[in-house]
C-alpha cells in the first residue's frame, strides 16, 4: 500500500503544472473620438405677426383737409396682428467630438444641417378703419390681410458636457449658435366704404411686402446618448431655438386719380422665428 502511494505521487509530482488562464475583462467602451451621423424627428412652435404703418401725405389739387386724415386711416388700417402654429418633420446630419475625462464626464462639440418639411405657417386678420377726411359722415377702410413665414433650413453649432449615468449611458445638456434661412411676407388688400354707398367707388388698394435672409440666433437642450457597441451609438435630444425676428417692408397709397398719390402708408410686418425639435439619430464613431 506504502509502495503503491509512493509511486502515484511520483507520477502526479511528474506531470506538467498548468495554470488556469486569468480572466481579462473586456475593455471599457469610450467616448473620446470624432463621429458622424444622421436624425430625423418633428419641428414645432407658435408664431406671432405683426404689422405697424407711418402715415404719409402729399397735397395735390388743394386737398389739404382730406389728406392727413386718410394718410392715417391708412397706418391704422395695415396695423395687424396674427399668430400661427404648426408643426413638420426635420431631418439631417451631425458631425462631431467627444473627450472623455475624470472619467465618468465627456465634453465635446457638435455642428449639424437640418432641412424642415411643412415649415410654412400662415395666419391671416381683418379690420375695419373709420375716418372722416372732410368732416363728412364717416368713411371707412375694410382690411384684409394675409401673412406667411418660412424657415428653409437650420443650423447648429453647440458644445455640449455630459455625465456617464453608465459607462454606456450618456445624458448632456447642449448649447450654442443657431443659424436658418427665414422668410416673411405679407399682402394687404384696402377698400374704401362711403356711406349710403352700397358699392365702393373706390378702386381697391393692393400692398405686398416679403423678405428673405439668413439670420443667426441661440439654441439650447439636452439628450440621451447610448453607446451600442465600439463605433456605434443612438441618441434622443430636445432642442429649443431662437432666430429673432424678421421683418418685411410693406407700402400702400391712396391716389387722386391714376397717377397722382394723395395719401400713403409705409410699414412693416415682423415675424419671429423659434420653435421647438424633437429628435433622434445614431452615430458611427471612429475610435
């Protein structure tokens, strides 16, 4: 039994010592790195349009009573407000930067083009302006307008400071400039009641103004980002915009006959530009 011991813990002594191989954990994903991608999402907001006008008069054929009074009837009659709302699919691509450090705690920046379906929005008013030019019963101004406005496209260009919920899980907040091309217009259509007079015999008076530019303005959210594997991620993001404020000259003149201008009234209509987007995207990141 001694001898048979003996010779079982030779052979065991004799055989090859093996360690079990050490566990490696699998590296930590990482933000650090450039990346690009594309979004899509929904466009919305409320709208507001104004109208002010100036009166102007000149004096032909001796008709200085008459004159002032229907100048200012006219800025009274294209003084408008109106305010509209609606809402669009938005869509584009971003590129951008992340630096990951400390370590749970990324900072970076991000530029991105947004092009903006149904952004159109229309709204129209009515008024009716008394006046008595010659101290005769009153005449009036029936007013009709319409207005629009129209966002082509917006920009961004934001940093942005995020915090690791998880060292997949990504929520920020995001800042910066916001750029868009932005349009406005407007169009008036004036006719002059006489009373007693059950038909105007006044020709109509037609006004339209319109303005088209790049403004710039801020933009400020927050999001979500989740790190789906070593070059890929998915976000979620809010964005609130401001553009200020467009504005279209408008003019309309009341004439003594064909030619010759009696009263006019120059303004200009004003429409601001902000709203809201809701968005998602996916990145691929080149780290």
């Amino acid at each position: 039994m001694t001898l048979a011991f003996s010779i079982v813990s030779t052979l065991a002594a004799d055989l090859p010592y093996r360690k079990a191989p050490a566990y490696v954990a699998a590296p930590a994903a990482t933000w650090t790195g450039f990346y690009a991608g594309l979004n899509a999402g929904v466009a919305f907001g409320d709208s507001s349009l104004n109208t002010t006008g100036t009166p102007f008069w000149s004096n032909p054929a001796g008709l200085l009573a008459g004159a002032p009074a229907t100048a200012n009837a006219l800025a009274a009659a294209i003084a408008s407000n109106a305010s509209s709302s609606g809402s669009g699919f938005v869509g584009g691509g971003q590129l951008g930067y992340d630096f990951q450090f400390a370590p749970a705690y990324v900072l970076g920046f991000e530029a991105d083009m947004q092009a903006l379906s149904s952004s159109r929005r229309t709204a129209s008013a009515s008024s009716t302006t008394s006046f008595a030019p010659f101290g005769f019963p009153a005449n009036s101004y029936s007013s009709t307008a319409s207005f629009s406005q129209r966002l082509d496209y917006l920009g961004t260009v934001r940093g942005r400071i995020g915090y690791l919920a998880t060292p997949s899980l990504l929520t920020y907040i995001t800042g910066g400039l916001a750029y868009g091309g932005a349009n406005v217009s407007s169009s008036f259509s004036l006719q002059q009641m006489f009373p007693g007079w059950t038909t105007t015999i006044v020709p109509p008076i037609f006004g339209t103004g319109s303005a088209s530019k790049t403004v710039a303005g801020w933009t400020l959210g927050g999001g979500l980002e989740w790190m789906l594997g070593s070059h890929w991620s998915a976000k979620a993001e809010y964005l609130y915009y401001d553009l200020g404020t467009v504005s279209a000259p408008i003019s309309l003149t009341q004439n003594v006959n064909v030619t010759t201008p009696w009263a006019t009234a120059t303004g200009q209509t004003s429409s601001r530009f902000d709203g809201h987007i809701i968005r998602v995207g996916v990145n691929y990141r080149f780290n």
